[in-house]
C-alpha cells in the first residue's frame, strides 16, 4: 500500500480519491441514520471534508478563470481604447500641421505682398516729395519773376 501511494501509476486510486470511496461507502452504512463511530467515522469525516474542500476549491478555480478572462479582456479593451485615443490624437496633430503650414504660407505671400506695396508706397513718397521740392522752387521763381516787375 505504501508503494502505491508512493508512485501512484495512472490507473492507481489517489489518497483522495480512496477517501471519497470510503466516504461513500460509509455513507451507504450510515443510511440507517447511524453515526459511525471510531476509526471509520474519522475516515468518513476527512473523506467528506475533502470532498467538500475539492468542490470548493474547484469553484474558486473556475472564478480565478473568469477573473482572469475578464482582467485579459478588459486589459485588451483598454489597451484598444488607448490605441484609438493615441491614434485620433495623432490625426488631429497631424491634421493641425497640415492647416499651420497652409496658414504660414498664406501669412508669408501676404507679407511679401504688403512688403512690396510698403517698397511702392516708399517710391511714390519720394517721387511726391521731388515733385514738392521742384513746385517750391518754382514758387520761389515766380515770386522773385513778380517781385522784380
């Protein structure tokens, strides 16, 4: 019995599982309502509480599982939240750039376009401020012509 449980071949009955026949062995003694007492009666309560601690240690199993699914798929649903967000950032970034650069070059041709109406204007004032210069010499002219008659 000893070699048995030592190396339990895969047909060998585990410890456990010779509990839970004993337990059910002694569950059909018990069928007269009596408790047995003794050596059967500790063995028939170790084989129940196992049997009770392997059923519930199979239900905590299975929600370990759920849990663990729902944290995988909640991580995958985050991180696919996460990407959507980085990528509609990184559109708008881009989308922005684009605008900035259209934008700057409009603003540089219509500074080029001012620059050269302030380059013209500058002409004209020079040109307006000889044209002065030439009537206040004719001015002069005239009225040393009108102060000589």
């Amino acid at each position: 019995a000893q070699a048995a449980q030592a190396n339990p071949g895969p047909r060998s009955p585990t410890l456990a599982s010779r509990f839970v026949s004993v337990a059910a062995m002694n569950d059909s003694m018990m069928s007269t309502n009596k408790k047995p007492t003794g050596m059967k009666g500790k063995v028939h309560d170790l084989a129940t509480t196992l049997q009770t601690q392997n059923e519930e240690l199979g239900i905590e199993k299975g929600h370990m599982h759920t849990i663990k699914t729902e944290n995988a798929s909640s991580t995958t649903g985050m991180q696919g939240q996460l990407n959507d967000i980085s990528r509609y950032f990184k559109d708008d970034i881009q989308r922005m750039e684009q605008e900035f650069a259209v934008q700057r070059r409009l603003q540089e041709a219509e500074n080029v376009r001012l620059q050269q109406q302030v380059t013209q204007l500058k002409g004209e004032k020079t040109s307006i401020h000889q044209q002065v210069i030439a009537l206040q010499r004719r001015i002069e002219e005239i009225e040393e012509e009108i102060g000589h008659e």
